[in-house]
C-alpha cells in the first residue's frame, strides 16, 4: 500500500487521547480556519491515503493543542539516518519504525 503521509498515526493517537471523534477535531479545524476539514479526510489523513500540506500540520497541531513537532514520529528525532527512519514509517502499517 502506498502511503501519503507519516503522521496519520501520530493524529489518530493523539485525537484519541484529546477524546474527539473525526466530526469534532473536523468541526475542530473549520472553527480554526482550515475549510475543507471533513471527517473524510480526517479517516484519510489517519490512514496516510492523502498528501499532509504545512499548512494543515498548523491546523491540526492547534486543533489537538501540542506543538507542531509532535505531530512526527519520535523515531524521527532518535535516527542517525533520517530517509532510512521515513522509509520505514512509510512500510509500516501503523507508523512506528
């Protein structure tokens, strides 16, 4: 399976733990700005079938209230390879290297 992005995991977890359902954190980002949040492409963006832009990592680290760093796999910043640590997220099922 191809995958678009590698914080789609990180997003579910995080939704998760804030207690809100793809509708609230969708309702969520349109109260912050971001217009075309839908739960659709909130199930899209969780399961890394679409492409994350920069400026919607702005909206969802708001939105889940966490800095924008925290949106990333920490295997990210532990891996003396970075492309090594993406290519492994982008293997894995469920993001974790």
């Amino acid at each position: 399976m191809k995958t678009y992005n590698i914080i789609g995991p990180k997003i579910r977890r995080l939704r998760y733990l804030n207690g809100l359902s793809q509708d609230a954190l969708a309702t969520k980002l349109q109260l912050l700005g971001m217009a075309d949040a839908t739960r659709g492409k909130i199930s899209k963006i969780e399961s890394r079938l679409v492409w994350v832009s920069d400026l919607d990592l702005f909206f969802l680290s708001g939105a889940l209230g966490v800095p924008m760093e925290e949106l990333y796999p920490s295997v990210l910043y532990d891996s003396a390879n970075l492309h090594e640590a993406v290519q492994k997220l982008k293997e894995s099922r469920y993001g974790i290297a």
